[in-house]
C-alpha cells in the first residue's frame, strides 16, 4: 500500500491510499481508502491516520516524531 495524490479539473489535489496487485499478468491498483482534499487535512488528523494504520499493522519500530525530543 502506497500514498497517492491526484488533481481533479480544477486542480485542487486529494489524497489516496492505494494498493499494488497483480491480474493476470498485469499491474493494477485498488482505491483502499479517499481521505479528501489535501488543503482541508490537518497535521492533526493526518497524526491520527497515520498511528491508527500503526496501531491495524501492528507496526514494530515506528517513531512518531512529536514523541521524539530535540537532541
């Protein structure tokens, strides 16, 4: 799974998650998940997004930067 951003007509960009597969030889991707436009996502909920999929995967060795203290 992957970050995807993608502009629309108007060119206002929103994000995706995105899944990587194989069909019958070929390479194809599946919309996991539309999170909306970049503009309207805080730091906050983009924060919370990201230590959900931590907590899902149960994801070893993952540091979230605001934890970390400046040396």
């Amino acid at each position: 799974m992957y970050v995807r951003t993608v502009k629309n007509n108007q060119g206002k960009e929103y994000l995706r998650i995105v899944e990587s597969y194989r069909e019958n030889g070929k390479n194809k991707q599946k919309i996991i998940a539309n999170l909306g436009r970049i503009d309207t996502i805080s730091r906050k909920e983009v924060e919370n997004i990201v230590d959900k999929l931590v907590q899902i995967y149960d994801i070893k060795g993952y540091v979230n930067l605001n934890s970390v203290e400046e040396a």
